[in-house]
C-alpha cells in the first residue's frame, strides 16, 4: 500500500526556518516525483514545486523559489521542504504528493504549520 | 502561466442530485486535467486524470469530460460523502496551476 506520512504540526516565529518531512512506503521512491502543495487558511491549494529522488532535480515555483528548498535522503525514502525566513503568511497546511505521469494520485496527510510572534 | 477558472466557487446540491462542475483553461491544455476532491482535515483525493480517466477506486458515479479549454466533472447521483471542495488542476505546463475550488454544499 502506497503510503506519505508527513511531519507533525510546528509553531515557529517570524524569521525562522523548519524542515517538513514525507516518508514514503509501499513503492519504488526514486521512480516518481514528489509534489508539495501549500494551502493557506480559508483558500485553495497552490503548486510549491516537486523534486525527482533519483536525481534530486527539482523545479519550483516562480512564487515559491529562493524561499523553499526541496530535498530528498533515499536512504529512508524521505522527502522534505524547508522554509526559510518564516513570514506570518506563511502559516498553512503543506502537503506531499507522489507524481504518477502528471496526476499526484497519493498525497500526504497534511503538515500545519503555524508561524506566529 | 496557465490559470484555471472555475466558477461558481460554490454550489448548493441535494442527496441524489445531479451535479456539474465547470473549469476553464486560460488556453488550450488538451486533456492534461485532472480532478480532486478535499474535504476539510483529510488529504485531497485524485477522482480523475486527463480529463476523464478514473483514478484506483473512485466510485463510477463521478465522471469527468472535456479537452482544449473547457472540461467538466460530473457526479450522477449525489452522495452525503460527496459534499467536499473540487479543483481542477491543468498539467500541461510548469507550474501546473489550480482553479480555485467549487464548494458542493448542501
């Protein structure tokens, strides 16, 4: 069974850093993208950007880039997204998802994160 | 990049209604369209992708059309489990790009 299971919910302070993790389980890591999907409090879902795990190439986001870093560690078939200079409107629920051709067809529960002074 | 429009953000429905969800492409995408549905606390589903192709276990009620610009997704026979936020999500090109949800409401 195919399985992303996300990071718990953090609370960080404006200027901050944190690193979500999603650990995949139940197929081949390396052979599909990882997508991460943001959605901020009472709107909808916004594309970050994804990252291949075989390579470690990723695409990002014009609106998201220099402010998000995707990584992968295949040694635990985790994914992870880091943000960096946390603003108050960064506070949202952040999701994986695995790329199947260019559907996300299996997707993380969901890590919220709370940015707040 | 491509945005994607659908509209209306809400909609009220019926046990057993009936329901067609509209989402438009600012340009000519094919059929590289998906569907989701999320409901509020849970992960977003994938119902269909490229237009109308069923993912693993999605129930035969739901259905989606469409190619080029304009694409629909159908439920037949609305169930209580259906009511939830749909977007479509066109992935033509990087980024791929959102609508903004349709909200099926009692």
């Amino acid at each position: 069974e195919v399985q992303l299971v996300q990071s718990g919910a953090e609370v960080k302070k404006p200027g901050e850093s944190l690193r979500i993790s999603c650990k995949a389980s139940g197929y081949s890591f390396t052979n599909y993208w990882i997508n991460w999907v943001r959605q901020v409090p009472g709107k909808g879902l916004e594309w970050m950007g994804k990252i291949d795990p075989s390579d470690s190439n990723a695409n990002y986001s014009p609106s998201f880039q220099g402010h998000v870093t995707l990584s992968t560690d295949t040694s635990v078939n985790t994914a992870y997204l880091q943000l960096s200079s946390l603003k108050a409107s960064d506070t949202a629920m952040y999701y994986c998802a695995r790329q199947y051709h260019g559907e996300c067809d299996y997707w993380g529960q969901g890590t919220l994160i709370t940015v707040s002074s | 990049d491509i945005q994607m429009t659908q509209s209306p953000s809400s909609l009220s429905a019926s046990v057993g209604d009936r329901v067609t969800i509209p989402c438009r492409a600012s340009q000519n995408i094919g059929t590289y369209l998906n569907w989701y549905q999320h409901k509020p606390g849970k992960a977003p589903r994938l119902l269909i992708y490229a237009a109308s192709v069923f993912h693993s276990g999605v129930p035969s009620r739901f259905s989606g059309g469409g190619s080029g610009t304009d694409f629909t997704l159908t439920i037949r026979s609305l169930r209580p489990e259906d009511f939830a936020t749909y977007y479509c999500q066109q992935t033509f090109t990087t980024p791929p790009t959102f609508g903004q949800g349709t909200r099926v409401e009692v």
